[in-house]
C-alpha cells in the first residue's frame, strides 16, 4: 500500500516554492540560483510530448526540487478517472520524481467532454465515499502518494447534503490522501458565499495538510472574486495565510501565478513576502506548541 | 453531484446561451429533480461564469495556436468555435492539442460555407503545425543506423512530417494585420523540428514530396523512388541525383539521420526486376 501523504510531506522543503510558467523557463534554467524551496508544474503540459518543454522541466528538476500538480483528473465527475491518462500520468510524475502528486477537487470532464475548467462537486456522502476510494486507488497506481486541493466554486449543485467542511471531514476520515489547502479559494469562497473564512478554515481537517497555496484573485463590476492567479496576493489573503500556517506548522508553501505573469524578480519579491509570513506563523505556533506543552 | 445535473451542467456551459425560459427545457430535457432545477435557476448568473472561464481558457489557448486564422475569419471563427462546443466539444487532457480537434470538426463545415475563404482551413492547419511538430514525440532510443543503403527504408527524426495545401499559405506574412490573399497553388513542405527544438519548414516539389512520403511511411528509398518517378513520368535514373541532393541536405540539417534499422527495413516493398532494371539504366 502506498504511505500517506502525510507521511511523505518531508520530502519537500517547508520553505516557499513558486509554479512554474513557461514565460520565466530559461531564466530558471540559465540564471543564477533563485532562493525559491520548489517549483510546482502541470503534467499536462509536459506528458505525451517531445521537444524543448519536458527536456528543459528535466534541466529544472537538476536544480531544483519539483512537485507536480495537475489540472484534469476529474476525480468527482461521475465516470472515473480517465485510465490511459493516469498512466501517463504515472509515468510522469515518476520521470519527475515527484515526492506526491495533486489534483483539484472537482469536475474535469463529462461524458467524455474535457471541460478544462474546475467544476464543483456536490458535497455528499456519496461525492465523499466515491472520492476517497478514487484517491486512494490513483495513489497505488501512481506508486506514490497523492492530495486534493478545496477548489474555488462560484455555484453549489444539488443536493447540498454538507458543508464543505463536513465534506472534508467525511472524505479525509476515509482516505489516506493528503489535503492541499488553497488559502485563497477559502478567501474567495468566503466572500461570494457570505461566511467567514478563518471559522471555515479552522474546521477543515488541517492535520492533513501536506502542501498550501497561495494566489491572487480578481474582482468583477459585480463584487464577485474570480480566482485568476492573475494579480498579487490580496493582503487580506496573506492574513488567513498566516492564520492557516499557525495551524499547520510547518508545510511546503506555493505561490501560484498563472496569469499576467510579472517579471521572476517580482515573483521572487512576492515569494520573500510569502516567507515572511511563513516564519511568522510558524515561530507562532512554535510557541505555542511549546506553551501547551509546558502546561501539561 | 447526480448524472443528470452534470449532463445538464456540461449543456449550460457548453450549449447555446440560455435565459430562463430555455433553462426549464434544459432542466426538461436531462430530467433534472426539483432541488437541481431550483438550485440551478437560484445561482443560473453563478452557473454562466463557467461559461466565460472555459470559453476564456480555450480561446487563449487558440490564440496561441492559430492567430492569424482567428484574427482573418473574425466572427465566422467565433460562430464556428460556438458549434464545436455544442456538438462536439473538446475530449483532449491537454490544451494544446484542442486546436487539432476543432480543425478537424470545423474542416468539413468551411469547405461547404461560401463565406468562409476557400484558403482558411490551409492557414489554421499550417498555423497549428508549429505546436504540433514543436510537441511530437522524441526518438526512440538510438538505433544502430546504417549508411544509406536503396534496398533499406530511412530514419529521420520523429517530430517529420510532409503536409500539403491547396494555397500558399506558408507565403503569407506573419502579421495577424495582414489580410493579403494566399496564392491558390498546390503546396507540399517538408516540417521538421530541429537539434534546437525549432520547427523548420522546406518547401517540396511534388516528386519530392511523394518521395519523402514513401519514405516517412518506411518503405525502402528503392521503391520510393521508382514509384515517386514513376507518377511524375520520370525515369528513377534522370531524378536520382537531385534526390541525392536532397536527402544530403535532409542530413545535414540533421533531419535524417541514416538508413532504417532491419526491422524497418523488412517493411519495404519488394520490387520486381523490371523495376530495378529501369533504375540501373544510365542517365
């Protein structure tokens, strides 16, 4: 049986990694060493190809650690998992020696249509119990272990037996995956839905947190948040970041940035930020582990 | 979330736009229970930002692959992009080959739209080719490769291909301002990606284009000449030596990289003796 996720989260640095973009590649690979803990990629854009792209990611994986993070598993659609897909996939992540692999929680694809968005899905029992055995399945396949992250979802569909929350709860408590917290889904989820973000997150099953994200978002003429990965990280985000990490402990931390790519030195300046908050939070908990452990 | 509602999800954002009088029939059509049609029409403004974010993803994605294409065709693309949604839709993982599935299903709809220009499917095919050829597959591990040898098929690199168009459209500028007219001449290049990972481009005649599609498909460069001169009514011997200087330059630019190992070469076809006589003759 392949560990848990958990079990393998020391295989990347706690430090602050960065997702890496094609606009900034060569400058990766060329220039000189980038204080960034790991670079985090999409199988998809390097599986089933040749060329400059899966050589170049092979360079990268030279210099530094690399995690990957895919877009289109579907693990909540109603047909499974595509299996020529997650073979490839398999071989992928193992070409990249990837300490896990993670996906989104969500709807990829439909009756054989790839919807290359991330669709919500409908937080039930059965949604969990089908999830959980789906998670675990894709890790002995993969050899390695795997996480979800809590996506951003703009609608909810029927029935809405539970909270995202309990979904979380029921769905961890029955695999051994790993949770990859996106700080600012839980921030833009919050502020479309109306609910408050740090009691949510607090409820989430934190233990299992083996990987955080961390991105900007945009906001529509219509108030709403759109998580586009296309603007820095609102200050606000930073907050429940902290307030999220004081939870966890230490954990791998990502910057993500998917649209609007500034220049690396701005990435590199946003990553520092991350850092800081990262240290922060967890000198926090640090002392506070220390002061539970003195009073007991 | 049921089957039903994730049918009719999929038809929301990839159907037609809908106000609410259309959604009641969707919701009729995939049965959906009362909760969902309530839910959907409760969150139906939530549900159509879906319709933006997937449109946005595939059309940046498009951009990217064929810009001249969407930029000369305007909204006749934008209409046809529509369809293939609605019919079709992607099937593709991978972004980069959604450009290739559109192509394919919107090629028999501009052949027989007089408002689509006659030359249209050559430019976006032309245009995609660059993704594609840049992302074929790399070689397979070395093989021991031979000297040149007629009886033998070749080895070129993986990422190689021959295309052929009706119209110039490889002449054309690469400006997406551009809108000068393609000349309507039958057109075959030779694509290739190079040791730099850059995609090359030569132009063919069409004795060399047959040639190097026999030889592409492994038959051995013997019967790929004779049938290659054969069609163009020349004899194998009088073309021999331009042949020669093409494959030397194929080589040296590192697209071909030597004759095929035995097991490609088992597949060339075999030659009668008249054949061979003809291509033994003096120039």
């Amino acid at each position: 049986m392949t560990p848990s996720a958990t079990a393998a989260r020391r295989s990347l640095p706690n430090g602050v990694g960065l997702g890496l973009r094609w606009e900034f590649l060569e400058e990766v690979l060329d220039g000189p060493p980038l204080d960034v803990a790991f670079f985090e990629v999409s199988p998809e854009n390097y599986m089933r190809r040749g060329g400059y792209y899966p050589a170049a990611l092979e360079r990268v994986g030279q210099r530094y650690p690399l995690v990957t993070h895919g877009l289109t598993l579907s693990i909540g659609g109603q047909a499974p998992p595509d299996t020529e897909y997650v073979n490839e996939l398999k071989d992928e992540v193992a070409r990249l020696a990837s300490p896990w692999h993670s996906d989104h929680l969500a709807v990829t694809s439909s009756a054989g249509r790839a919807l290359h968005e991330l669709f919500p899905l409908g937080f039930t029992h059965d949604t969990a119990r089908r999830v959980a055995d789906r998670l675990d399945a894709l890790a002995d396949t993969l050899g390695r272990p795997v996480a979800v992250e809590n996506i951003t979802y703009y609608a909810r569909p029927a029935p809405r037996e539970l909270t995202e929350e309990e979904f979380l709860a029921e769905l961890f408590a029955r695999t051994r995956a790993g949770l990859l917290l996106d700080v600012n889904n839980v921030f833009v989820n919050a502020k479309n839905h109306g609910f408050d973000a740090r009691a949510a997150l607090a409820a989430f099953p934190l233990e299992r947190v083996v990987e955080v994200h961390v991105a900007g978002h945009t906001r529509l003429a219509s108030g709403l948040l759109l998580d586009t990965h296309g603007a820095p990280i609102a200050p606000e985000v930073l907050e429940l970041l902290g307030y999220a990490l004081e939870r966890t402990g230490p954990v791998p931390v990502l910057l993500e940035r998917d649209n609007d790519v500034p220049p690396l030195a701005t990435l590199c300046a946003e990553v520092r930020a991350v850092r800081a908050v990262c240290e922060r939070a967890w000198q926090a908990e640090s002392a506070t582990q220390e002061s539970h452990a003195r009073s007991a | 979330m049921h089957a039903a509602l994730e049918r009719a999800l999929v038809e929301l954002v990839h159907g037609p736009p809908l106000g609410p009088a259309e959604l009641a029939k969707l919701a009729e059509r995939h049965a959906l229970d009362a909760e969902s049609r309530a839910g959907l029409a409760a969150e139906l403004e939530q549900w159509l930002v879906y319709r933006t974010l997937v449109r946005n993803t595939l059309k940046n994605a498009l951009a990217l692959a064929i810009p001249r294409t969407l930029a000369r065709l305007g909204a006749l693309f934008d209409e046809s992009f529509e369809r293939f949604l609605a019919e079709r839709g992607p099937r593709t993982h991978y972004l980069r080959d959604v450009t290739s599935e559109l192509l394919d299903f919107v090629a028999p709809l501009w052949r027989a739209d007089a408002r689509v220009p006659p030359w249209s499917l050559d430019l976006a095919r032309h245009e995609a080719l660059e993704i594609v050829v840049a992302s074929l597959a790399d070689p397979p591990a070395a093989h021991e490769l031979g000297a040149l040898d007629v009886e033998r098929g070749l080895r070129f690199v993986e990422a190689a291909r021959v295309v052929r168009y009706d119209y110039a459209v490889h002449r054309l500028p690469d400006s997406t301002a551009d809108r000068s007219t393609p000349a309507r001449e039958p057109t075959a290049l030779f694509v290739y990606r190079d040791g730099e990972h850059d995609v090359r481009y030569l132009e063919l005649t069409p004795l060399a284009a047959d040639l190097l599609e026999q030889l592409l498909a492994g038959v051995s460069l013997k019967t790929a000449l004779v049938e290659a001169a054969a069609r163009h009514a020349e004899e194998p011997a009088r073309v021999l030596p331009s042949v020669a200087e093409l494959l030397a330059d194929l080589a040296a630019r590192g697209a071909l990289l030597g004759a095929a190992p035995d097991a490609l070469a088992s597949r060339a076809t075999k030659l009668d003796d008249a054949a061979i006589g003809r291509e033994k003759g003096p120039p």
